[in-house]
C-alpha cells in the first residue's frame, strides 16, 4: 500500500506528484552529500492543488507530503519515494510528523493572526524529516490581509520549506500567491472508482456503497458518511422530498424553516461536544478555582473563545444547508435527464418516482429555472444573507418554476 492508494481517479495528478518526489529525493540527498543540484528538476517550494468538492485535493496534498517524508531504505535501490510503510510516511499521513504541519478551517475564514503563525513556522528548518511541509486545506478562506501575508513567504521561501494549498478553483486564490505556485487540477472520481474504494478499503457492502457514489455524483467523504451513517441518509431523504412539498405558499415556507432547523439541529450537535470540552480545557489552563471562578483579567480570554465557537457553529450550519442544497441540485439535474431523454446515469434512482412525477409536471425550461434559484441560494448565503430568507425565497422559486 503506498501512500497514493487514497488518491481516487487521479492518475495524471499521482504521476506528476510522483515524479516530483523523485526529484525532491534526489535534490535532498545532493544537497546532504554536497553534490551539485540536478538540473530540470520537477520539484517547486508551492503548489495548488484544485478540484471540485470531493476529488479528493487534501488527501492529494497528504500523500505528497508524505512521499516528500519517505525514508523507505528502497529509494537508494531506485524504489520510488512514497511507500507507506515507513516512519516518515506513516506519521505524515496520521498527522503526527513534526515537520508536516495541516491546517483546516471549522470557521468561515482564516485570519492574518494564523496566517503569521504559518509564515513563522515556514521559516525553520527541518526537524527530523527531509523537508518542511506546510498543507493549508482552505486557502480559499484566507482574507484579503491573511492571502498578503501568506505572498510573502511564498515570494522568499526557506530553502528547504513546500507549501501545499487547496482550493475549489484558481479564481479563490489570490492572482499574486496563484502565480507563484504550481497548480494540479483534480476531476472529480469516477462513481465506479468510488465504490470500489468504498468497499476495499472500509469494507462496505457493494449494493450500499455503489448507491452512495451515486448519488453523491463521486464525492468521495460524502459517499462514505452516506454509506455508513443512517442519519446522513434520512437528512438525504428529507431534501429529496421537497420539490413534492412546495405545492403552495404555505408549503414553502414550512419546507424551508425545516430546513433551516435541520441544519441548526446539525451545528449544534457537531459543536456542543467540542464547545464543552474547549472550554473547560481553558479554563483549567487558566487556572480557574474551585466553584469555577475565573482568576481576574481571563474575561477577554474566555469571551474570544466564544466568539470562535460562535463561528464555528455558523459554518458547520452553512456547510449543512450547503449539503442539502448539493442533493436538491442534483435532483433536479435528473428531471432535466428524464425530460430531455438524456442517456446519463440518474443519481437518485432510489426516488425515481418522484422524479417522474415532477419530470411529467414540469418542462425542461422550468426545470432549469429552479435548478438556478438552488444556485441563486447558494449565492447568497455566501454574501451572508439570512438563511432563512433566502431558503424561503428559493422554495418560492421552486414552486413558481
């Protein structure tokens, strides 16, 4: 098992990546031996990793740092960097390697304060492995202040120093940090490639987990918390049903605060264990006494501490809605197939009935009108407009057609 067996349907990227760590390999072991620097090499200090939800551009990032870290006896055979099996590539892929650092985002940026601890950490030397590795999975969350931080560290990295960014597309990052990066685009996993690793790799039925790669349309973490979380399939299921509920005005506004309320129910019970467990954690650290009673002077502490949990929770409440609104596309995108006669594979066959129902009813240009006010929708919760108001507003749209 080497350290791309994650990397699904990605086979143009795994070559690339892998020739780059032969390169970084061999420059490494140069520079240790004080040899002269191969020419031509493939391998660069900042690369952009892009692609759709679910084609799998973090674990792409991983798998380089890893192959980056390998310490396998076998490369001083000729054996490629990247085995897997070695302490330098089992640590950066469980995120224990001291040199390997991720950074993710449960709030809705990334601010210059971060951004700073980033470019510090950048200018260091290696610890213990061949390279420092820094893998930012939501570069396109960076503020405008945070992304010109981060130009640069890019613009003057340390000899010995790889940034790994991620982003949905190039448009999310700044022009001045993207122009200074290579940039790997990923598509998104074929259904079948999905599946197949659905059922390898956490031992899913074949019949369940071809069922979740459908219709998640290939996103592989979504096909695997569908697969194995009965919840997640009947938050599915409640989405799928309302295009039949918005029959009038009153059943629009109930099948919107539904919805709404199903995303809060969501944020509160992802946040509220980690809420309590921060918290306390802080307030042992400062040194809170008995009765928990804080000492003077930790209020400001303790109030920043919130007002992240507070951001927290509007993101995983966003990213809920953002999830539904994803399945509500997609079956309306099957409707456009039925009535156009389309030979595509249909990704919600498990509700093909109302699928036909609604294919019957409508028309191919009304169809398309509502699959544009999902999108509308989408939009504007991006501009932080009320969920609830524009979830009203495109259950509206929906009935209008």
């Amino acid at each position: 098992m080497t350290v791309w067996d994650d990397l699904v349907g990605q086979d143009r990227v795994q070559q690339q990546l892998a020739a780059a760590a032969r390169d970084a390999d061999a420059l490494v072991t140069a520079i240790s031996a004080g040899e002269r620097v191969p020419p031509g090499s493939k391998m660069t200090h900042a690369w952009l990793f892009t692609g759709p939800p679910g084609s799998g551009r973090s674990t792409a990032a991983r798998a380089f740092a890893a192959a980056l870290q390998c310490t396998s006896p076998d490369r001083a055979m000729g054996g490629a960097p990247g085995c897997g099996f070695c302490d330098g590539c089992h640590t950066s892929l469980v995120g224990t390697h001291a040199d390997v650092e991720v950074v993710r985002t449960d709030l809705l940026s990334i601010g210059v304060k971060e951004t700073r601890e980033l470019v510090r950490r950048a200018q260091l030397s290696p610890a213990v492995g061949r390279w420092q590795v820094i893998i930012l999975e939501d570069a396109d969350r960076l503020t405008e202040g945070a992304g010109n931080v981060l130009l640069k560290a890019v613009e003057e990295p340390a000899p010995r120093t790889v940034w790994l960014l991620c982003a949905p597309s190039l448009e999310d990052v700044l022009p001045t940090i993207r122009s200074r990066c290579r940039h790997l685009t990923l598509r998104t996993p074929p259904v079948d490639a999905v599946a197949d690793v659905l059922i390898r790799r956490d031992g899913i039925d074949p019949e369940r987990a071809a069922s979740a790669a459908r219709a998640t349309q290939g996103h592989i973490g979504r096909a695997r918390r569908l697969a194995t979380d009965e919840k997640a399939r009947a938050r599915r299921a409640a989405v799928l049903r309302l295009p039949l509920r918005v029959e009038d005005i009153g059943g629009c506004l109930k099948a919107a605060q539904e919805l709404i309320d199903t995303a809060a129910d969501d944020a509160k019970q992802v946040s509220e264990e980690v809420d309590v467990k921060e918290t306390e954690d802080m307030k042992a650290a400062l040194g809170a006494v008995a009765g928990g009673r804080m000492p003077r002077g930790t209020a400001g502490v303790m109030k920043e501490l919130e007002d992240k949990q507070k951001r927290r929770k509007t993101r995983t409440q966003r990213d809920s809605l953002d999830l539904a609104l994803t399945d509500l596309t997609g079956f309306y995108r099957d409707v456009l197939a039925l009535q156009l006669g389309s030979q595509i594979a249909l990704s919600n066959v498990d509700v093909r009935d109302a699928l036909d129902r609604i294919a019957r009813s409508s028309t191919p240009e009304r169809t398309l009108r509502r699959i544009e006010a999902v999108i509308a929708c989408r939009r504007a919760l991006d501009r932080n407009v009320a969920p609830l108001l524009a979830v009203e507003a495109m259950t509206m749209a929906l009935r209008a057609g």
